[in-house]
C-alpha cells in the first residue's frame, strides 16, 4: 500500500491493483491456524476450541424466496463486507478462493489474507467459510450463511460463525482493539443484512 506506513499499516487503503498483487502472492501462502474447518462444528455445538474465542451470532433477514434470493446474492457479492471502514475483493465463494479484507482501525488500513476453505450450496442455503493465512494478524476462521426455512414459516436468516485469537505479537497487545472491530464487524454486517432483506419485503 502506498504511503505512510508503520509495519504492516497504512495510512491509505489498498487500490485496485495493490489488492491485485497481495491476491497473487497470497496464493502460495499457507493456513496459520491448524483446525480448519472449525466454524462448521459450532452449529453443531461441540466444545470450543482452547485458546481461541468462539462466537455465533444471526440475524432475521424477513421472509420467503425473495428475502433469500437477495440474500444470497449479497453474500455472493461480499456486500456484507461493504461498510466504508472494510471491504474486500470480493472472490467468488468457491473453495481455493483467496479473500483479501481490507479495513481501517485506528486511522490506519490494513490488508490481510485468507482463503475459501469451505463452500456449500443448495435451493434453501448458501454458506462459505474463510481460513487465515500466513502474514494475517489473527488466526482463525470465520463462516457466513444465509438459510431459508420454508418449514418453519419461510424465515431466512443471515449468520456469521467465527474462532479466533491473535496470530501476531502486535496483535495480543492490541487484542482489546482488535475485539472492538470484531463486535463492531458482526454488529454493522448483520444490521446491514437485515435491512436489505427488509426492504426487499417491503411492498411496493
């Protein structure tokens, strides 16, 4: 990234063409965290992980086809990641995908790298989940869904499930920082979410 930096931070976020190469050169990287595939046991509810924070949260996006129609295309286009403060590059959600989220803490972007480890669909969910890599400032994993449940009422629901824990010296230091922006993550993407499949319920 260009500009002022201090480490691995930046006083601009990433353009276009940096996120190109970072893409590029995280395709070689490796995992950093050793149990992946984890998010996929919290639905289950198995026991957590020791050392890392697990945590599950979801939102009622509305109900019926429509709602989970735009939910799906929102989560295939990241748009949940779309919060000014954070982006990212948006990959297709299929397994050997590299994500790469982009976000700003402190007045100061970083880039960090993970890939699709997982990726499932069928007529009533869409869910994928992305596993840090080497040279990302934490070590876990996060999964992202939207269900529908016609079952039950037709409810669809957007979720996130995540384990994490600090992957980098700097990062333990700032670890209450870096909780901050986790909560803060899941509280915007999840209001975001709701309300696009509010409106999409709206009539007219």
């Amino acid at each position: 990234m260009p500009g002022f930096r201090i480490g691995p931070f930046s006083l601009q976020a990433p353009t276009r063409s940096e996120l190109e190469d970072i893409e590029a050169a995280s395709q070689r990287l490796e995992y950093n965290f050793p149990h992946v595939g984890s998010t996929a046991l919290i639905e289950s509810g198995a026991p957590a992980i020791p050392g890392y924070n697990s945590a599950r949260h979801r939102v009622k996006m509305g109900q019926g086809r429509k709602v989970f129609n735009r939910g799906v295309k929102m989560l295939e286009a990241w748009d949940h990641f779309r919060l000014g403060w954070a982006f990212t590059n948006a990959p297709p959600p299929v397994v050997g995908g590299i994500v790469l989220v982009a976000a700003r803490s402190l007045g100061l972007w970083s880039c960090n790298p993970l890939r699709i480890s997982r990726a499932s669909r069928s007529p009533r969910r869409l869910e994928f989940a992305s596993t840090t890599l080497q040279g990302h400032q934490i070590c876990g994993e996060e999964a992202f869904s939207v269900s529908w449940y016609p079952q039950t009422g037709g409810d669809v629901w957007f979720e996130i499930r995540s384990v994490s824990r600090p992957a980098t010296p700097l990062a333990w230091l700032a670890q209450p920082v870096l909780r901050h922006y986790q909560a803060k993550f899941v509280r915007e993407s999840l209001a975001r979410m709701a309300q696009h499949g509010a409106e999409t319920a709206a009539p007219g």
